[in-house]
C-alpha cells in the first residue's frame, strides 16, 4: 500500500511540475531529468514486486528454448571456451559502462545545447525502459546470473570483473532478466546518436558492441534476452520516428538548436 502511496504522490508531484513549466533553475532540471532520476529506483521495484504479481513460467521455458536453439546455454559455455582475462576486464569495462555512458551523453547533449537530442533519447529511453520494467514485473525470467555458478579463476579477481560483480549483488534486481535493459538502453544511445551526432555513435559503438557479448559473457543474460533487448529498442525508435514525422518532442521544442 506504501508503495501505491507514493507512486501516486510522485505523480502528482510530477504533473503539476509539467504544468507549471518552469524556465530555468533546479525546477528545470527536475522536470528534464526525473526520468533518468528514476530509472534506477523502478528497476529495484522489480525484485519487490515479481515475486507477488508475476508469472514465472518465462523462467524455465527460456533456458529451455535456449539451449534448444544454441545447443547448450552460451552464457555458460561462452566464458568457458574464452577464458583470456583481457577480454574479460573490456568485456565487464564495457558492461559497466551502461551506468556511466547514459547519463554522460544526455548531460552532454543538454549541456551543449543539444535539447532535441536530449529529448528523443529520455522519450525513447523511457518508452523501452518503463516497458521492460512492466513485463519484468509481470513475466519475471531469472537470469543466469542468479540461476547458474559465478565465474572464477582465471577470470575473478581482476579490476573490472570484480567491480560488476558487486555493483550487480547489490543492484541488480531478480526477474528482470528478459529482454535485457542493459541492451535497449545501450542501442537507444547509438541509435539517437546516429541521427543527431554520428561522429558520437562512432565512438560508442565500441563499447556498446563489448556490452552486447559481455551480458552472455559474464553470465548476465541469455542470448535471447539481449536479442530482445536490441530488437525492442530498434523497434521503438523506428516506430516513433515513422509515426512523429521525426518531429522533436513537444517538452523540448522550444529549446531545440
């Protein structure tokens, strides 16, 4: 009931920050950015809320249906076959990097001016990110991650490895396995880089693609989640610039450069 309470409160809260439209200072930036503000808080509600409405039937018929497909689950047998601790330390750098790389280009774009920009990649980054966090929620899948053995030597006990594995014990949530967040965030930022700032795209391609095989390489996610991923994002963001003309979001025209 608490948690009704105050998602009710924080909505109301939020509507009569969108009506007001305040023109500048730390109202401003509130209404801008409460989406990313939020993400993190929503994606934890998961694990409070699967457990009592979800179905978990996902959670047995994906790895099924994977293994079938795959011959076997290539989240396990992926680092198996690939144990070289420098591709693993870029692999979890590039995992890792998801947490950094989202806010760091929406601050840039913002920054800079850039508002149209910052405006697509918050609609998109919401429409994906709300969605899966609704389907996480209602058909929960455990990822291999909490399902299969961590990794070890050679592998553990370096930098990058052991950091992501932290930060994933303490902040990942169980059920939110399918499709992968972590993937239709990181190929919303390339997507709406392309078309705004190519020359950025270029430059995050790298890492995206480390982060599209470090979620099967580090055990995060099966391969059909992050195929998920990947094709929910492209989707949305093919659809919304088919069906809006391409057109800059109604909060952000006014401040389009």
């Amino acid at each position: 009931m608490w948690l009704v309470a105050a998602h009710l409160t924080l909505s109301g809260l939020l509507l009569i920050l969108n009506r007001a439209r305040p023109p500048a200072g730390i109202l401003r930036v509130i209404r801008d950015w409460h989406p990313l503000m939020l993400f993190p808080v929503l994606y934890k509600e998961v694990e409070l809320l699967a457990p009592v409405i979800g179905d978990w039937r996902l959670s047995t018929a994906l790895p099924a249906l994977e293994s079938a497909l795959f011959a076997g689950q290539p989240s396990l047998y992926l680092s198996e076959r690939l144990p070289f601790v420098p591709l693993s330390e870029y692999l979890h750098f590039s995992y890792l990097s998801y947490v950094i790389v989202i806010p760091s280009v929406a601050a840039y774009w913002y920054v800079s001016g850039r508002r149209a920009a910052f405006g697509e990649l918050l609609l998109m980054l919401s429409t994906v990110l709300l969605g899966s966090y609704l389907f996480f929620i209602l058909l929960p899948v455990d990822s291999p991650y909490y399902l299969s053995q961590r990794l070890g030597p050679p592998l553990s006990g370096h930098f990058f490895f052991d950091l992501v594995h932290q930060v994933s014990a303490r902040g990942g949530a169980r059920g939110g396995a399918f499709p992968s967040a972590h993937v239709s965030g990181a190929v919303v930022v390339i997507l709406v880089a392309w078309r705004h700032q190519r020359r950025l795209a270029y430059l995050l391609v790298p890492i995206s693609g480390g982060l599209l095989i470090a979620t099967v390489y580090g055990r995060f996610h099966y391969v059909l989640d992050t195929l998920a991923g990947a094709g929910l994002a492209i989707t949305v963001v093919v659809a919304y610039r088919h069906f809006s003309g391409g057109g800059v979001p109604s909060a952000y025209r006014e401040s389009r450069t």
